[in-house]
C-alpha cells in the first residue's frame, strides 16, 4: 500500500516550522592536542540518543588509524537481504562537520520514534553511518581525519583493503556498502546553502529521482563516493543507487521527509543491483555453493600444505555426497603425480602446515584402504615421538602459534582412528594442552601466540576446527574424550558471545572495528555444525548461530569463487595493529576457497541430516 503523499506533505511542514533542538555533545575543538584526545569516548557520548533506541542494532564498519570504531546503526529488518522494504542508507559526518552528524543522528530518532513515520517504517529501513570520520570530526577540522587524509575523496580506493597510512575510512565504507547493499545511499555534508546533489553519471533511478528533489545540482566531479557507486561494484557485489545532500548548517532543514516523499513520487524501490546479487547468492543450497567452489578450488597440489589439501579433502567429501566416484579417482591420480616427483614429502620443509597437508594421505587411506597413504599419514603423527617412542612436549613447528592446535592434532588423531594405537591420541591431547596453556586466555578466546593477547580471527578458527577434527577420529569410549569436549565448549561458547550481528566473525574476534573476516567464519561455523551433527553441542543453543553464519558465508562467496575479506597468511604479530593490518583478499584465494568448500560440504551433510529425519517423521 503505497504511503498517501498528503501524509508525506503535512510531516515536511511540521518538521520544517519546528525549531531545532540539539541534544548532542560538542566534539573536541582542533586546538586541544591531539595527543589529549580520548577519541573513543568523544564518539561513543555522542551516540547516546541512539542507544535508547530499542529498534537499532549497534555496530562498527570498521577503524581508524587511531583504532577508533567508525559507528554503525541499523535495524533487525536489514539483516534481512530478502525484506520487501526499501533500504536507505545515511552517511554523516564523512566531511567531519557537526552539522552532517547532528543531522544524520536527528533523522534516524525522527524515523524510529515519530508518531507521523510510522507508515513509513511499514515501507522502508534505514540504517546509517552516523560519523563516517570519526576522529576528524572529534578533532573539528574538517574533512581531514587524525592521519592526514580526507575519506571524502578517492573511490573506489584502490591497492589492498584495509591497509590505507592515511585514509582507511574510505576503504571500510566502500567495502561494508557492497555487503550492506543498501537500495539507495545518501552522503549528508555540509554546505553553505540546502541543496541536493545528483552527479551527472548517476544511475537513471538515481536521475529520476533527483527530478524531485529542488533545489539541486548536478557536478560532474567531485563528490567522489555517491559518484563511483553508479559506476563500480563495493566488494565486487553491484552498484548503488547514490545521491547527496548540503545542509545549511545556519539555517536547518530537515531532509528525510523530502526524500522520502521524492521516493513517493516516483514509485521508487528496490532491490538495488548490489542487493539483488547478494539474493542470489543466498538462493543457492549448500551443495550447490560447494560445486561452484569445486570447479575453482581443490584441482590441484603444487606444494604440500593445509592449504591445497582442504579443498582436495572437500572434493573427496563432495563426490560422497553426490554420489560421483570420478572426484575421489580424480584427487588419487593429483596424489599419486605428486607422490611420483615428491616420495618424501617431509623431507620438503614446510612447518605445520606441511604436517596439516598430511591430512590427505589420512583421508586417502580411510577411502580406499591403501596402506601406502597410511604409512605416509603416520609418518607425519610420528614426528610426536622420540625415537624411543616416548611423546615429545609437544609436536615440533609450533612456533607457540594457536594454529598448532590444528596444524598436528588432527592427524594425530586421524592416525590413531586408522592404526587404533592410543598414544596418537594422547599425543594430541599432550599438543593441545601445550598450545593451550600458551596461548588460550582466561575468557576462552585464544591469543594467537605470547607476543599479544590480541584474539587474531583465524588464530581462534584453527584450535575451533582443530579439536572439531579431533573428536570426529576420538572413539566414543575414549577416556579422554571428555576433556577435548569440555576445552571445545569453552572456546565455542566464547566465540558465539562475539558472533557479529550479520553473522560473520572479525578479523579480531573481540574487536567490532576490525573486519568482518571470511575464513575464520568458515572453521568456527564448520566446528559447531559438526558438533551439533555429533551431539557434543546443544543443537537448540548453536543453530540460530550456525544459521546466521551460513546467511553471510553465501553472500561473501559469488558464483566464481571470488570472495570477501580473507585475511592473508598471518604469522605471529606483536601487537592489536599488527593484525587490524593484514590484507584482507577481494578475488579468489586458495585458503579462503578450502574453508569455504570445506564448510559447504558440511552444511550440505547436515542439511540431509535434517530432511531425512523430517521425512521419517512423515513416513
């Protein structure tokens, strides 16, 4: 039911007679030294209104060089990609100006809490990115941030995310847009006059709508950002529907009701081309994402590694649950053709992830009983033991590294399944309770080595995944299997505590600032799915978790296998910053595709799971 453009009318009258009132703190002025600046608090005051709000989700896009958060706030209705609303974005605040952000703010108490808006919250949601600059505007010295640049200008960003000197603000807002995937943005600044601003290489919806909206101009450069979302794709998903606004900071105006009546007008609605895309995505099952990802990943073995052998591993596991023998014949003959050039592959150096990359042979040896892959799996878990055969502290290339945990437990175990000798397993339990004591902090996260108590995303994926692995070899009478369970609950329960809203997990689990990161999301969610599967894992209590997971693994991987957000190789960093700045991959990427496949397998097994015994229900 379309919302009577009378309503509309009178709510702009009434918005625009009353005086305007501010309830917000001031920011710090540009003469208190910098050094002085507590820039966290200075955001986190202003946002006090928001926070009433019961209808707003509270969040952050990303950080700045000052590890600042840069604030987000939407509603439950834009998690939902496949809502018949209409879904805008604000973005205040970029250019740094009080104005902008009064504005911004203002607007969304008027939407969430107005008597006269709520037929509109019936048609449309609103999120908003209320200080896009966040220490720019703390510092009130225009569109220049605390770093020396100006995230009003340069998009798209280009070279890696999110690894800016000087303007990592830009590059978070263009990324977390294509994932948002708003129907329609808009850039609220501050000018000298009110007037709205529509580029002239906008999009036709964007141009139709921009014939509402008086008075206006039309650039045809600068303004950067509303700009570059008509003509390029954030996070590679589509394009964005963008315009601008300058507010009269002397004279206020409010400019929500004007566009949303505009929008009235013109019948306009979404989904935009970046939403629609990500509602493909989510349109696929388990199996298919995983077939799609099979065509890109696990072809082939240059070196031996966790990295190559995870997909291979998926492919093996993909051909079971399709029923296609060809692809456990075809990851035998890549085996056996490197096997030919490399029949001593320990001998290749490579550390942990050399040892993990044994894995293949474990899983080989389960699927065809061929004792040459045995033999080649022990060789590995034997490097656990003297040559008396008595266990090491710990197995070797740990490099006190929380990814140990997954690097040698699992094919210990997966030894001790297939030769059923127990000390494989009391092996892997001497390994985990080496790293664990090491690094595993008292809040069940784990640091990812001495250096930092920084809780590194997939530095909490491996151990997640590494004792998922574990428990699946560890017979059901195992005297040990109690405490794996009970360290594995401990963690799991401390990562679901930190789950992001969208689903996903951060780069560093415990910091919202940091990004939203892919691989990290794979294991842990690929851990609770097994868990669930397995029983050692309340089924009630972990899959709304795993379900919201899955939601946003699908929308960060396209039909090609490009991805989003994989953090690069990572070793063991001294400090938070250390890891807020590594790479985080757009394209496609061998370790990110492996724990992609590996989770989609184990989705799909679970799924059928679940449908047959609903259909033995009915039967």
């Amino acid at each position: 039911m379309k919302f009577p453009l009378l309503t509309l009318c009178l709510t702009l009258v009434t918005l625009l007679s009353a005086p305007p009132v501010s309830v917000f703190a001031d920011p710090v002025h540009a003469d208190k030294p910098e050094a002085t600046v507590d820039f966290k608090s200075a955001v986190k005051q202003k946002l006090q209104s928001l926070q009433k709000q019961p209808a707003l989700i509270h969040s952050a896009i990303g950080v700045t060089r000052k590890e600042t958060p840069i604030p987000c706030v939407y509603s439950k209705e834009d998690l939902n990609l496949n809502t018949g609303k209409t879904r805008i974005l604000l973005i205040g605040g970029l250019d740094g100006s009080q104005a902008s952000v009064n504005a911004v703010i203002e607007a969304v108490e008027w939407f969430y809490t107005a008597k006269e808006a709520a037929p509109l919250r019936d048609k449309y949601s609103l999120s908003a990115v209320p200080i896009a600059n966040p220490d720019g505007w703390v510092l009130q010295q225009g569109p220049k941030n605390a770093s020396g640049g100006n995230p009003t200008h340069g998009y798209p960003p280009m070279g890696d995310a999110y690894l800016s000197p000087t303007k990592p603000e830009a590059e978070y807002l263009w990324r977390w847009i294509g994932m948002h995937a708003p129907d329609l943005v808009l850039d609220i600044r501050e000018g000298k006059q009110f007037q709205w601003v529509v580029p002239v290489d906008s999009l036709p919806t964007t141009k139709t709508l921009g014939k509402e909206l008086q008075p206006q101009i039309k650039p045809v450069f600068g303004w950067e950002l509303v700009s570059a979302l008509a003509f390029k794709s954030p996070s590679g998903v589509g394009r964005v529907p963008a315009l601008a606004v300058e507010l009269d900071a002397s004279n206020p105006r409010a400019f929500l009701p004007e566009l949303l009546t505009a929008m009235e007008q013109i019948s306009f609605q979404g989904p935009s081309p970046a939403r629609l895309e990500l509602m493909r995505r989510l349109q696929r099952t388990p199996i298919q994402v995983a077939t799609q990802l099979s065509k890109v990943y696990g072809n082939d073995l240059g070196r031996l590694s966790y990295l190559p052998v995870l997909s291979l591993i998926s492919q093996i596991k993909l051909g079971e649950l399709t029923a296609d023998p060809s692809r456990l014949a075809a990851i035998e003959q890549i085996t056996q053709a490197y096997l030919k050039k490399n029949p001593e592959p320990l001998t290749k150096g490579g550390g942990g992830s050399l040892i993990a990359g044994h894995l293949l042979f474990s899983e080989l040896a389960k699927a065809t009983g061929n004792p040459e892959y045995l033999q080649l799996a022990k060789q590995a878990a034997d490097l656990g033991f003297d040559k008396q055969g008595n266990m090491r502290e710990s197995m070797p290339h740990h490099v006190e590294m929380s990814d140990a945990v997954f690097m040698s437990c699992p094919i210990l175990a997966a030894v001790g399944r297939l030769t059923g000798e127990t000390k494989y397993y009391d092996m892997a339990l001497k390994h985990w309770r080496f790293i664990q004591n090491m690094d595993q902090r008292p809040d069940g996260i784990y640091q990812n080595s001495p250096l930092s108590i920084a809780a590194w995303g997939r530095g909490n994926g491996f151990p997640a995944l590494g004792l998922a692995l574990v428990l699946s070899e560890l017979p059901l009478n195992s005297p040990l299997r109690e405490q794996f369970i009970a360290g594995h609950r401990k963690h799991l329960e401390a990562l679901s505590r930190h789950q992001d809203p969208n689903g996903m997990w951060h780069q560093v689990i415990d910091h919202p600032g940091s990004y939203r990161e892919m691989t990290s999301t794979c294991m842990i969610t690929f851990s609770m799915i097994r868990g669930v599967r397995a029983g050692w894992l309340d089924a009630k209590i972990y899959t709304p978790i795993i379900e919201r997971a899955w939601y946003a693994i699908k929308t960060r991987v396209a039909f090609d296998g490009t991805l989003v957000d994989v953090c690069t190789g990572t070793g063991k960093q001294k400090d938070l910053r250390g890891y807020l700045d590594r790479t985080a991959i757009l394209g496609t990427d061998t370790r990110g595709g492996a724990m992609a496949f590996l989770v989609s397998n184990e989705m799909a097994q679970w799924q059928n799971e679940r449908d047959n015994a609903a259909q033995q229900k009915l039967d």
